[in-house]
C-alpha cells in the first residue's frame, strides 16, 4: 500500500528555515507529480508546491521566492526547503499523490513559526 511519511517540522523563529522530507513507499514514485499542502487552523488546506515526474516545479504565490521543492528519486523523497519563513505559514504541512482528492496523504508535519 501507498505510504507517505513527512519529517522535518518543527517550532523556528520569524526569518529562520527548515527543511522537511516526504518519503513515499509502495509507489513507483519516479513517475508522480508530488504535492505539499498545508493547513493552518480555521482554514482549508492550501497547495503549497508540486514538482512533476521530470521536475517541473510550482509554487503558491505566498511562497515564491522562499519555498524550494525538489525530490530524489533513488531515495523515493521529496522535499521542502522553506527559508524567510513567516507567522502565516504556521500549519500542518502535508505530502501529497494525486491531488486535493486523492486517498494518498502522509500523516502531516506540524510547522510553527513564532518568536
């Protein structure tokens, strides 16, 4: 079965960075668009970034500029390099297969940023 398991998350201060991982197994993964969504509280979850099979990547406009995806194939990993980070992008960050209504999420990783 398809499993999607998040790491990385964590508390930083206002400007600093983290870097979270998305290690998928039970998937050819080589060949999907990998996805990461967030949810803060009191809202919906959002698409953050995705990257395709040959590693065309987009962001959310809130992102841009701060965020990077990228994956590693051999490693079945996808990641999530998040720099200048800011209070609003406090929220459960998810790895996602398939889009807003696939069955395939990882558990999430919980991301804080406060001073």
């Amino acid at each position: 079965q398809v499993q999607l398991v998040e790491s990385g998350g964590g508390l930083v201060q206002p400007g600093g960075s983290l870097r979270l991982s998305c290690a998928a197994s039970g998937v050819i993964f080589s060949i999907y668009t990998m996805n990461w969504y967030r949810q803060a509280p009191g809202k919906q979850r959002e698409l953050v970034a995705r990257i395709t099979s040959s590693s065309n990547t987009n962001y959310a406009d809130s992102v841009k500029g701060r965020f990077t995806i990228s994956r590693d194939n051999a490693k079945n990993t996808v990641y999530l390099q998040m720099n200048s980070l800011k209070a609003e992008d406090t929220a459960v960050y998810y790895c996602n297969i398939g889009g807003p209504r696939s069955d395939y999420w990882g558990q999430g990783t919980q991301v804080t940023v406060s001073s």
